[in-house]
C-alpha cells in the first residue's frame, strides 16, 4: 500500500473504535499496537479520559475487520465490556501504528 488514494477502491478502509471495560493500565495499548503491526496495519491508540481506549486504523478491510475481533478479545489482562466501531473512508493519515 502506498498511501495514494489511487489505490483506494472499497479494499481499504479506516475504522474508529472505542473499547470500555478494564483497558487501561493493562497493556492494552500494547497488545493493540502489537497486532495492528503484525497484520500491517495504521493508526494509533491512545486513552481517554473517561477510562475507554480509542482506536484509529486503517488499512485493508479483512485485515481491519480481524483486527477488530483481536480488540474485542482483549489483552490477557483486560476486560473488554463494549466495542463501538464507526466505519470511515480511507484517508492514509499514518504511516505506522502508534500509541500516543
């Protein structure tokens, strides 16, 4: 994937995803970041302050929607209680995944 919206036509996508539950403090952050570079994907993954953790990824559909499977797991100590998904066009704002 080069980045270009050439390249873009429905096989790419970006995804917001919100997780609540225990996420924070638990290595969710790097759990996320870990499977999003393993399934070569971008974006970044940040916490809020209202105890969720926030999602942005991008990249090939299937991959993303695996992606997002992995999310509603969790890491081996967290709980995941909901997942909120919002589907968005592609924009090719990342280069890499990152946590912020």
């Amino acid at each position: 994937m080069t980045g270009s919206n050439n390249d873009v036509q429905g096989d790419y996508v970006r995804a917001r995803v919100l997780i609540s539950g225990r996420v924070q403090g638990v290595g969710f952050r790097s759990f996320s970041r870990r499977y999003a570079n393993a399934l070569m994907l971008v974006g970044a993954v940040k916490n809020l302050y209202d105890g969720c953790v926030e999602v942005i990824v991008e990249g090939e559909k299937k991959k993303v929607s695996q992606y997002i499977k992995l999310l509603k797991e969790g890491s081996p100590w967290s709980r995941v209680d909901n997942v909120s998904i919002k589907w968005q066009q592609y924009k090719g704002d990342f280069t890499s995944f990152t946590i912020r």
